[in-house]
C-alpha cells in the first residue's frame, strides 16, 4: 500500500481506515530492530499486535497521515508490517483485489481500473 508516483493508493488511504492492521507481535521493534514503531501498536492476544486505531469500530491507523480520497500517505511505510505490505491494491500485478474494492467502497471511492496502473506520464511539451 501506499507507495510511488502515479500509485492510486497516494489519493485514497481507504484500507489503512477500514481493516484491522494485526500482525505477529515480534514484528514490532522491541523484538526486530527497524521494525514497526513499538509504540505504534498495541496487545490484541498472545501472539498478535494491532496498529493503534484500527482495532476499533471506525478504524483509521495512527500512521495514516492527510486525508483519505485525496492525500495520504503511510508515515512509517519503511517500517509497516507484513499485513500492509501484503495487501496489493486492485490491478498493481494484474489481479483483483476485492478488499480493496471494499474499503475503497466504504469511503466512497470508486473501484481502481487496471489502466490506472498503465497511465503513461504527459509527453514534456517543447518550450
Ligand atoms: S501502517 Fe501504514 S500501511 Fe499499515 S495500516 Fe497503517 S498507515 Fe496503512
Ligand atoms: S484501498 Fe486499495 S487503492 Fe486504497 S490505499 Fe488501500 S490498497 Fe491502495
């Protein structure tokens, strides 16, 4: 989620405020070394952390940043979990993602197309 130039997910963050962001708790800093920020997180079992804000009924992570369905981005991308970097938006590698559609659904976003992925970059008009 959340990456380069041209990548629909910078216009829209629906996911990071939808799903629950669980992940192994070891994940998180305190065990690995560059790891998700510790104190970003919080207990949901044994094994398992959550993001801080996404375990509750209108979820949105703490590290969401800007405003969903026009600017976002993750700011500890470098760091975020397996969950997050797992979780392809519609079309990124040719396939469907339909929890994408979902969260994307629930903001009122429209599903992402597969040629928004093929867009190519404005030919640099001569001066
Ligand atoms: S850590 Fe980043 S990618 Fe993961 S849910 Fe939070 S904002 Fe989204
Ligand atoms: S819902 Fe889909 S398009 Fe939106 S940020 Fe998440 S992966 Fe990207």
């Amino acid at each position: 989620m959340i990456m380069g130039e041209m990548n629909p997910c910078l216009t829209c963050g629906a996911c990071c405020a939808y799903f629950r962001a669980s992940f192994y708790w070891a994940e998180a800093d305190d065990a690995t070394p560059g790891g998700v920020p510790e104190h970003m997180t919080q207990k949901l079992n044994e094994f398992r952390r959550v993001m801080k804000g996404t375990n509750q009924v209108k979820p949105r992570c703490i590290a969401l940043m800007g405003e969903i369905g026009q600017g976002v981005y993750c700011s500890i991308y470098e760091k975020r979990s397996t969950v997050c970097r797992d979780f392809e938006p519609s079309w990124e590698h040719g396939t469907h993602n339909e929890n994408c559609d979902k969260a994307r659904a629930a903001w009122g976003l429209p599903p992402i197309k597969p040629e928004e992925w093929n867009a190519p970059d404005t030919f640099p008009q001569a001066a």
